[in-house]
C-alpha cells in the first residue's frame, strides 16, 4: 500500500458530491440501518453546530477509485446516505413552499439548483434524476425511483418492507424537523431562502469528513486492521463479507441470499471487533501461520470460485459453535464437568492462541478427544501463561504445526497432540522458580487468585469447595494497608512488593475477613485457627515476615506442580 494512498482529505459534504463524482455503495453491502436514535443524534448534532457555527465531523469514510469520477464506498455509506436523505427532506419541503408562491413550473427555482448540485443531475433523455449516490442492489431501486426524484412511493408506507421503510421513515422524520425550523416563517419566498441558504451556505459547507482514498479492497482491508489495532472498530468484517458475496454471486442470484443468511448467522454472534481473530484462527486451524495483516489477502487468495467460498462458509458455521462455546462457556455444550471446567479457565486467563488447535480437533478427532486436548491446554496455559508469563512469539508457530498435522489427519488422537505440546509445557524446576516469586493482585484479578488457592486447599487438605460458589474472602495477612505495627517487619516497599504475594493469601469467612482488617497477625491468628479452611487454620507460624511468605510460597509451589501437571510431559 502506497503511502500516498493514505493521505487524508478534510472534504465538505459539498466538495464530496462536487466535480461530477459519482459513489457507489458495493453491490453486497449490507443494507440500509440507521433508525430513529440515530437519525435524532445527527440532527442534535447538526443543530449545535448551526448555533456554534462550527464545522461538524462526521468521521472517516474510506473509499476505493474505480475510474475518474467513480469511487467505491468502503466504509461510511450509512452516515453518508442518511445525509443525503435530509437533502432530500429539506428539497421536498422547499419545493412545495417554491410552489405554493411560483406555481410548478421547475426551470429557475433554488431546489433545482441545489438538487443537481447535492443530490445528482437530470438525464436529458429520461428527464429522470441521475444520483451521485448509488445504493447496494437491494435499496438502490426504491431510493434511486422514488426519494431522489422527490417522490412518494407508490405502495403505502405501512406496506413497506425492510431498508426501504427504514429510508422512508427517514425520510419522514427530517421532513418534519425541518418543518419545524422554518415553517413559522409565513413569508413563502424568505422561507424559501433560509431553507436554501441552510442546505448550501450552513450544510453543504460546515458538514465535513476525513475522505482516505485506498487502492484497492485489500489496501482498505490492510487499513482497518490498522486502526482496530489501535482500538478504532471498523467494518473489516464487512468488507470480507462483500467480497465473498461477490464470489457466491457467480452461481446465480439464488445462491446470494443462503450465503448471506448464513454468514450473517455466524457473525451475528461474533463481536466485529473479534471478527478478524476469529477468521484467522480458522485460517491458522488449516493452513500455515497466517498473520492478522494477512487475513483479508489470503481469504482472497484461497477462496476464489463459489464452490470454495461456501466450503469457507460451512468451515466457518462449525467451528463458530466451538468458538462461541469457549467464549461463554456453557456446560451443555461440553457434556463432561471437567471440559466445561478448563473452558471457563482458558477464558478466565485471557488466552486465545491456542484456538486454531481446538478447531482443527473439533474438526477431525472426537468430541472426547477435543476434550482431552482442553483440559491439557488449561494446565499448559496455566504454567506458561499464568505463572511463567513466558513470550508467545514462538506458541503461535507451535499451535499451528499440531493443528495441521491434526488437520492433515497425521496426529489421530488426543495422546499424539498432547505429546506434541512438550516444548509449550514448562518444567517442574522453572514452574516453582516462578511460583516461589509470582505476585497477582487479588482486586485485578480476584477469580484467579481464588481459583489458585482453592486448588491448593483442595490438593492439601482434601476439602472440594467451588472456588467459584462458594462464599470464602481472599484474605492479605499482610495488610494491603498496613499500620505502624505491621512496618516493623516490612519496609513501605517491601510492604508494598509482598502484599500481593500468593504467599500472603489465605481463605476467610467473609465476616472474620472484614474483622481481620489490620489487625496484628497474632490477633489475626485467633481468629484463622477458627475458620472451616484448612488451608488457614493449619497455619503454623508465630510471626509474618518477608522470609517467612517467601518460605511458604516455596511450599506453595511445590503443592502447585503436582495440581496443574500433565502426566508423562
């Protein structure tokens, strides 16, 4: 992608549509959406920018040059089409207030002028309005016969269907504030002049967009993923989505519709903002490591023909079930307590990379056996991702290897995958290493820290609480806010450093946890000897100093390797 093609433009709405340029709305996007919360925001919008006289953005919109005057929206078409539906309220109004004073005839009136200027010229042949805007195939016919040509549709509103009432209610709701801003002038020429002055002196200029020219749909593509990498949605998703509609299209009109329907079931459900990871772990599932640039141009790359898009789309509705089942992790899905269990653990450390290799198994091998491969990668995870926080710069290559041989039918069982998760699966020795020094802030992260400590309860002391129902408090021996008498033994620093410590954790009833509060530890000790915990009433120290959290997090540890442990690794 050139960098000239990124350059920004800070374009009114009447540069936009000026020097004969014509945009197109590509033929599968999706159709018209906006609605009334919507509408009443840009109108808002519209009206403190009228009294501040000041210039309203409206965003970006980014397009692709298909010739001279002929541009390709690739994203913005809903904001820009609901302007051009208030010009086209705006000229309906001013056109009966021309005509209330001067009669029908057209030639010389401002709503001519400023319709071909705004909205599109006349054909000479036809005498029918030529839009500078052209919708998707399927809004096209009703905006282009009826609203552009500043007519009522034929058919009563009440029968409308779709975008097409949704353009139309539109429509509605401007005419009438517009009514409402200049109908109490009862001078029908001075009305006529503060309507046009507002469409060409206010609108067209102070209505202003940040137009971005790309080269071409996959330029577009490359430039979403860079602004959603910056946290800026975009709709990427959308642009993938044409592109494969494009592709069905070959087969016939027939075969559009089910592709929509089911790609749209898919995605629904999907979060656009994850829409993009989720493509590339089905990619990385069945083909070597594609990067997240990569995604748009390898889908076009491989998919080419209609027969292969819907081999994408049918690929895409199965592992969208395993995908959303991870995501939410409901036991229903998972059949077996303990699959559901490391779901809702993987979700809970915040790790995805891993995902292509579920898929591929979800894809190949056994329910059960998919199973098998979760519950390791909750362990591996736990070590690698958790305490270790070791680099993922080589886990993503490691996952899409075994996903392929698991594709490609070379790995046949959850045995052979999870012997081949050995170089993720840290050792014993490095694991307590960690362990021995991990700090996790039970305000950022309170399910985990009990999860860690109702494991190790539970590996203990046999007791089998439900980290995630049952009541217990994560109780600080050391206080997160320690009093004078606690700064004996710990340095404001070092008071600081050890708070966090899973060596400074216990379970408390939450009652004995709100007395607790800084309290001296051989006050605290009083009441840990009563509480159901063993993990807490077994403490057996006289005093709490940092040698002696660090003393016990070393013992900690080496409880931890023989919980979160895959045999024979």
């Amino acid at each position: 992608m050139n960098n000239h093609t990124l350059t920004p433009k800070y374009l009114s709405i009447g540069e936009v549509f000026s020097n004969g340029k014509r945009y197109e709305i590509p033929a599968y996007q999706r159709d018209y959406s906006w609605r009334l919360e919507h509408w009443e925001d840009l109108w808002l919008d519209l009206e403190e920018a009228e009294t501040s006289r000041k210039p309203h953005y409206m965003g970006s919109i980014v397009l692709v040059q298909k010739s001279h005057h002929l541009f390709q929206i690739i994203d913005g078409q809903q904001r820009l089409v609901t302007l051009s539906l208030l010009v086209i309220s705006a000229l309906r109004f001013l056109k009966k207030t021309e005509e209330e004073y001067l009669g029908t005839k057209e030639e010389g009136k401002r709503w001519t002028k400023l319709r071909d200027s705004l909205l599109g010229s006349q054909n000479p042949v036809s005498l029918r309005q030529e839009p500078r805007l052209f919708l998707n195939k399927r809004d096209n016919p009703f905006y282009e016969s009826y609203l552009v040509n500043l007519k009522d549709p034929i058919v009563h509103k009440a029968a409308l269907k779709g975008a097409d009432k949704l353009l139309w209610e539109a429509i509605e709701f401007f005419e009438i504030k517009i009514k409402e801003k200049f109908s109490k002038i009862s001078d029908l020429n001075l009305r006529a002049e503060k309507i046009s002055a507002y469409l060409y002196d206010f609108f067209a200029v102070n209505v202003v967009f940040v137009v971005i020219s790309v080269e071409d749909e996959v330029s577009a593509y490359a430039f979403f993923e860079t602004l959603n990498a910056r946290g800026v949605e975009l709709t990427a998703g959308d642009l993938l989505k044409n592109y494969l509609l494009s592709v069905v299209s070959q087969a016939g009109e027939s075969q559009i519709c089910s592709a929509l329907v089911r790609w749209d079931r898919i995605f629904n459900s999907i979060p656009s903002k994850e829409s993009t990871a989720f493509l590339r772990h089905y990619l990385n599932s069945r083909m070597q490591l594609v990067r997240r640039d990569r995604v748009y141009k390898t889908i076009k790359e491989s998919y080419k023909s209609p027969s292969e898009a819907f081999d994408l789309i049918e690929g895409l509705e199965k592992v969208s079930l395993i995908h959303l089942a991870l995501d939410d992790p409901m036991p229903d899905f998972f059949n077996d307590p303990k699959v559901h269990e490391s779901a809702r653990r993987l979700k809970m450390y915040r790790v995805t990379q891993y995902r292509p290799l579920i898929f591929a198994a979800y894809n190949r091998l056994t329910f059960e056996e998919t199973g098998a491969i979760l519950k390791a990668l909750d362990i591996l995870s736990f070590r690698y991702h958790v305490i270790c926080e070791k680099s993922t710069n080589k886990i993503e290559d490691i996952y899409n290897q075994i996903a392929l041989n698991v594709f490609k039918n070379e790995y046949t069982s959850s045995r052979q995958v999870i012997a081949a998760l050995k170089p993720l699966y840290v050792p014993d020795d490095e694991f307590v290493e960690s362990f021995s020094k991990k700090e996790i802030s039970s305000r950022s992260y309170p399910k985990l820290v009990r999860y860690i400590l109702f494991e190790i309860n539970r590996q203990m002391y046999q007791q089998t609480y439900s980290y995630e129902n049952h009541s217990a408090s994560i109780e600080h021996v050391l206080p997160e806010n320690p009093d004078e008498s606690w700064l004996k033994d710990f340095s404001s620093e070092k008071a600081l450093n050890y708070t966090s410590r899973l060596g400074n954790y216990l379970l408390l009833e939450p009652k004995s946890n709100r007395e607790c509060s800084n309290l001296s530890f051989n006050e605290k000790k009083e009441k840990y000897l009563l509480s159901e915990y063993k993990l807490t009433s077994e403490l057996k120290y006289d005093e709490w100093t940092p040698s002696i959290i660090e003393e016990r997090q070393r013992k900690l540890a080496k409880v931890a390797t023989s919980i979160w442990k895959i045999e024979g690794l």
